[in-house]
C-alpha cells in the first residue's frame, strides 16, 4: 500500500510543477515566440525537473531499493 501511496504521491508531485511550468512557458512561447527568454526560462525548468526527479528517485531506492531486482546475500 505504501508503494501505491508512494507513486500516486510522484505523479502529483510531477503535475504540481510540470504543469503550471508548461503553461509559463507557453505563454511565454505565446508573448515573444522561439525569444532567448522561451529557451532560457525552459533550461531552468528543465534543469530544476531533472534534479526533482533525481530526488525522487534517490528517495524511491532508499525506500523501496532497487526495483525490478532482488538482492542476492
């Protein structure tokens, strides 16, 4: 149960920040087009999702270890 819990609460952590970042940048994408400021707004996003999911997964494995393989003693 803690393992379901655990990707429902991943997926709502991904649309919190996934989403209110797409629409920044389409309104951005709408304002000035394909500008330096669309490509350097969508880096940071980028760079900031990436390490959100580095976390998550970091956390994931120390939780639950690496899934999909059995640890052999």
């Amino acid at each position: 149960m803690w393992r379901l819990g655990f990707y429902v609460w991943r997926a709502w952590l991904y649309a919190k920040y996934g989403v209110p970042a797409a629409l920044a940048l389409w309104l951005i994408y709408l304002a000035q087009g394909w500008s330096v400021l669309f490509w350097i707004v969508a880096a940071v996003f980028a760079l900031v999702g990436l390490g959100m999911v580095l976390g998550v997964t970091e956390f994931r494995n120390r939780e639950f270890g690496d899934i999909g393989r059995e640890r052999i003693r």
